[in-house]
C-alpha cells in the first residue's frame, strides 16, 4: 500500500497542473490500451462546450507501452465569425501501477506534445496520470473501465500559460471490435469529448 501511494503522490506532483491530450482538447485516456495490435477512429471534442473540434486518432504498441497521433481541426466561433485551427499531437501511455488488494485502480503515465496552427499558434507539452479499472458487465461482452486523469499542458506561443484539468472518462467496449469513450475535462481545459474506435 505505502508503494503505491509513494507512486500515486510523486506522480501527481510531477504533473500537478498536467494536461489532458497532446492537442489540448478535453479528450482523455484510460490507463491501458484496448487493442493487441492497433486502433483507429476519431473524436469530436466541445472544448467550453462552445466550439467543435474533429480529430482522427491511430495508436499502436506492445505489452504496457503505447504511441498514439491525432490531428483535427479546431471550429472557433466568436464576436469576429468563425476561426480554425489544425491540431496535431502524439502521445505516449506507458503502465506505471497495476491494481492490487492494497490499491483498487491501474495506473498510466501518460505525455504528449503537438501543435496548433491557424486562428492561434502554439506548441503544446503534456503530462498526465490516469487511475482506473476495468469493470465487465456479466453474461456480456460488453464492459467499462471508469477513469480519472490529472493532467498539466504547457503552452508555448499565444497562449503562453501553464494550464491544469481533471479528466473523468469512461471507455465503454461494446464488442471485441469497437469502443465508444466519453470523457469530460474540468479545470483549465473544459468540455466532453465523445470517440469512437474500432480495435485490432
């Protein structure tokens, strides 16, 4: 128990303030990847719940590591009219904890770097923590795994600011080929983001 609390603290503090996704949208990540090979798919995102962002997501990897790139556009309403802004981001999830008797959840570190170009220019670095477990629904195929992800984004260019969020999410797996995943940010970085990915 003291082990993992030792992780769960030194890994909050290194990313107290962390961000959510490489691309600054409130789109999250379970602590563990779905796929054995791959998977793609795409999100769309209400950053303030005001504009829309679309993006295409593909992520691969072995054992507890994984790499994933996404990239969109960002559709900005405002007093002027409307903005777009091009988001790309790639990230990396790697298992720091697995869930025990003295501890319930499974844990992932996850960073991130991307870009956004357009209405706003800036360079994005993030790191994020995210503790959950995986619940299956008896008699089905279907089951969920329930998340929580701190997370710090350092922005470099317009923004130029230091942001923090909370990420609560939930991957829902419909079948053995596809999950629908929700997640709604809190803090600094707002919104839900709802994503749909087929899985191999």
């Amino acid at each position: 128990m003291r082990t993992a609390v030792a992780i769960i603290i030194a890994s909050v503090v290194s990313v107290s303030g962390a961000a959510a996704q490489a691309t600054g949208f409130p789109s999250f990540n379970a602590p563990y990847r779905a796929f054995s090979d791959h998977e793609a798919g795409f999100a769309v995102s209400f950053p303030g719940l005001d504009d829309v962002a679309v993006e295409g997501l593909y992520r691969f990897g072995r054992g507890k590591f994984d790499i994933g790139f996404r990239g969109g556009v960002w559709f900005i309403d405002n007093a002027a009219g409307s903005d777009e802004i091009v988001a790309l981001g790639v990230e990396a999830r790697q298992r720091i904890l697995t869930h025990s008797d003295d501890f319930p959840a499974d844990g992932a570190l996850i960073i991130g770097a991307g870009i956004q170009v357009g209405a706003i220019d800036n360079f994005i670095s993030s790191i994020g923590v995210s503790f959950g477990r995986r619940v299956n629904i008896e008699d089905s195929d279907i089951s969920i795994i329930p998340y929580v992800q701190p997370n710090l984004w350092w922005f470099i260019g317009d923004t130029d600011d230091v942001l923090f969020s909370l990420g609560l999410g939930a991957d829902f797996r419909l079948s053995p080929r596809f999950d629908l995943r929700v997640s709604v940010g809190v803090g600094d970085i707002d919104g839900l983001s709802v994503g749909a990915v087929w899985i191999r």
